[in-house]
C-alpha cells in the first residue's frame, strides 16, 4: 500500500473530514500544489477552489472558500474559512456567497474592489468544475 499521511480539514462550523490519505490537491493563493506524504513542512494561505483528497476510499473532492493549509511530512492540516462537499449542497452556498460578494464588490471602488472582483472570479471558476 502506497506511503499515508493524515489529513484533517475543519471550518469554523464543523470538522469536514479526518483520515489517512495518499495526496490533497490544495487550491494555494499562489497556485495549486499538492501535499504527499514527506513533504517539506510548510503554511500556506488557500483562495477559493475544489481540495481534492486521494484516500483508502479514492478521491474526494471538497469546496473551500480560503483559509490556510499547514502541511508537515506526516500530516496536513486545512482550516478553512467555509468548506463544503464539492455537490449540489455546496454548489448552492458557493452560489450564494458569489452573489453577496458581487453586491459588496459593487459598493466599492480601487483596490477593495479589485480584490473582491478577484475573489467572485475565483469563486464563478469554482463553481464551474462543481459537477
């Protein structure tokens, strides 16, 4: 059997997921990466986009909103600001946390609203890869 790694992924709502895994495929503020088992121990910040977990039960896919991602050669660790299971529920949340931050965006002007905008882009991508 391949080399395991913990993996724990929690919001402030509730724990998602926690077990063994092969990989997570995380969506990192400065690009996608992917965490195995041994991996140089770092922190990252996450922006919105699907998680993926290679597990004993094969893939999972999950939604996360942003937060950080703490990843040590035994384990990684995701706390996520919101996250959902990548379906039709987290579909619909996504949904509407794109259409509240549209209506912020529209309020603002500079900078604020350049980072929201890039926030609804990342968001719209996201929803676009949730089957």
């Amino acid at each position: 059997m391949a080399e395991m790694m913990q993996f724990d992924l929690v919001s402030p709502e509730r724990k998602l997921a926690s077990g063994p895994v092969r990989s997570v495929q995380i969506p990192g503020a400065d690009g996608d990466m992917t965490a195995m088992p041994q991996h140089a121990p770092m922190i990252t910040t996450l922006r919105p986009g699907i998680l993926v977990t290679d597990g004993t039960e094969g893939e999972t896919r999950y939604v996360v909103t942003g937060g950080f991602a703490e990843i040590t050669p035994q384990a990684t660790s995701v706390l996520a600001e919101r996250a959902y299971g990548a379906d039709a529920e987290g579909r619909a949340a996504l949904e509407a946390i794109l259409a509240e931050t549209r209506t912020r965006a529209a309020t603002l002007s500079g900078p604020e609203k350049d980072a929201l905008d890039k926030v609804a882009d990342d968001l719209a991508r996201t929803i676009d890869t949730i089957r």
